[in-house]
C-alpha cells in the first residue's frame, strides 16, 4: 500500500507539531483532532475548549498535547487543514468542470468558491482570523497560488479559452473571485444580492476567458 500523500501546505504548520504523525492510527488521531477543532471553531469561534476538542474527537486531553504543543500549535494545523482540504475540493472541481462548456463550467467554480466561503462565514472568518494571528497568510497565498496554477492546466486544455497569457488570466481570475468572496464573508449587510453578484462575476471571467475582453500581445 503506497504511503498517503503529503499535504503540500505541511511546509507552513508544521514547525507547531510537537510530535509528527508517523504511523496511520497516529495519522487518524490528528485527523480526528483537527476535524474536532473545526468543529468547535464553527460553534463557538477560536475560544473553543481544548477539552471539547479532546472530548469530540473521542481522546483524552493527553493525546492533543502528544502531537501539539500548545493551542497556537493546534488551531495553526487545524488553519492548514481547512485550507488543503478546500484546495482538494477546488482541484477536483476543476476536473469535472473541463467537459462543460467556458460559461457554465466559470459558474460551478464561482458557485462553489460562494459556497464554500461565504453562505456559511464563521468557520472562513475564524480561519482568517487564525492565520492573521499565528502568521499563516503566506499559506493562504499559497494555497491560492497552487489553485491558479491548477487553473492554468484546465484552461489551457479548452479550445474555447482565447486569451494571451493564461497563466496571467488563471492567476488575476483566481485573486479576483477570492478577493469577492472574502468581502462578501465580512460585509455586515449586502451592498447587492448575491444572485446579482455572482452572474456578473460569471459573465465578466467568462467573456474575457473567451477573448472577448483581452487585448493582443
């Protein structure tokens, strides 16, 4: 059986691992304990108990403190989770998306990065929050940064794209949709409906993805 692989965003959190997880039942354990503390973050936000972390996870407070050093320790691998586990989720978006075509497969990848970030906002917010605090935004800006590239491959294998550089589209369409959905997340009320926002943001990327709005080289 071949080893799982390693998240790309390791890199960034795991200088806050007390112990690193080598076997699969230790694997499991921390799994268990991050998907608790995500748990807990939606509820109740970063105040969360490291003991309801423990309790949810079904281990004792012990086991937490074997393999993370502290609070700071965990809540930056629970940052770095989300964060890989949301970039997986968008990869795998991508793939089913190719066969449809440039419009509709533009308003599955905006559906979801709305849905993901902005219908529910506590967990995003508390992620923002944490990687502010704990110094992770360079993590956030890579794990935005392997999206674009991922986008980049998709875009170049579809004949209806038609813009110069699609390296460049990938990356300002990737910060673009993710700069709208991170206001969206803390706009305390609506400057415009939701349904509205997104077409536009469907029909601007698509046009220009098209070559409808991008200049020659």
């Amino acid at each position: 059986m071949s080893e799982p692989r390693k998240p790309r965003l390791t890199a960034f959190y795991e200088q806050y691992f007390k112990k690193r997880p080598q076997q699969s039942r230790s694997r499991s354990v921390v799994e268990a304990i991050l998907v608790a503390a995500l748990e807990g973050i939606s509820r109740t936000g970063e105040d969360v108990a490291l003991s309801d972390v423990a309790a949810r996870a079904g281990v004792g407070i012990g086991s937490l403190y074997d393999y993370f050093r502290d609070r700071r320790g965990l809540f930056a691998g629970a940052v770095a989770k989300v964060t890989e586990d949301n970039l997986e989720a968008f990869e795998a978006l991508l793939q089913k998306t190719e066969p449809l075509p440039l419009r509709e497969a533009v308003g599955a990848v905006v559906d979801f990065a709305l849905a993901t970030y902005a219908s529910d906002s506590r967990v995003p917010r508390s992620v923002v929050r944490l990687a502010y605090a704990l110094d992770l935004m360079p993590m956030l800006a890579e794990s935005q940064g392997l999206f674009a590239s991922t986008l980049a491959r998709s875009l170049a294998r579809r004949s209806d794209v038609r813009v110069p550089d699609v390296e460049a589209a990938a990356y300002v369409a990737t910060q673009s949709v993710m700069g709208l959905v991170h206001t969206l997340m803390w706009e305390r009320e609506p400057r415009l409906a939701r349904g509205a926002v997104r077409d536009v943001t469907v029909d601007m990327v698509s046009r220009y993805l098209a070559g409808e709005g991008a200049q020659p080289a």
